[in-house]
C-alpha cells in the first residue's frame, strides 16, 4: 500500500497527513482510507492557490548532493481541496497554506 503507516490499528482522534502531492481519485481514497484505519479524522494540509502560481507546477528541486529531482506540485482553493477529499470541513485558509479535515 503506498500509504502504509508503521502503526498498529488504533482509535486515536485525528491523524495529520504529511502535505500532500498528487491527489486525484483513486490516490486520494487510498490516502484517506490509510489514514482513517489509524484515526477517526485525517487533516490534510497542502499549498493554497495564489494568483502569482500555476495552479498545477512541476519545478527542478537540487539537493545537497547536487542530484535533481522533478516535483510535480498543485496548489488549492480551501473549496476544491475539501470537495477532492470528500465534503472534508475546511479549517484554516491562509495565503501559504490550506487544510481540511476529512
């Protein structure tokens, strides 16, 4: 599974989800389905959209090591991230970043 946690089956309360990179369908169910198999309630934060970026990017990332890499990045409106996970309730919407909690 792509988005195995290394924890046992729990009930802890929420769950926070490193951002996120490509959510589409059926990513996003496996992602969120992960999630709740560890808590009642996953919070995704992600890039909010801003009119000075893309709303879709791929940018070069170099690292240390001088090796690169291509990271392809979305950015989201607070409503659209909330509909692509699934009717999630919107809980902070900011210039840099917005989250949902699913």
């Amino acid at each position: 599974m792509p988005y195995a946690y290394p924890l046992a089956r729990t009930r802890s309360n929420t769950c926070w989800q490193p951002i996120s990179r490509d959510i589409s369908t059926k990513p996003c169910a496996r992602f969120l389905a992960e999630g709740r198999r560890v808590a009642e309630r996953v919070l995704v934060i992600d890039a909010a959209w801003r009119d000075e970026v893309q709303c879709e990017e791929v940018h070069e990332r170099v690292l240390l090591d001088g090796s690169r890499h291509w990271v392809y990045k979305r950015y989201f409106r607070p409503a659209q991230l909330a509909e692509e996970l699934g009717a999630a309730r919107v809980v902070h919407a900011g210039r840099w970043f917005v989250a949902a909690m699913a």
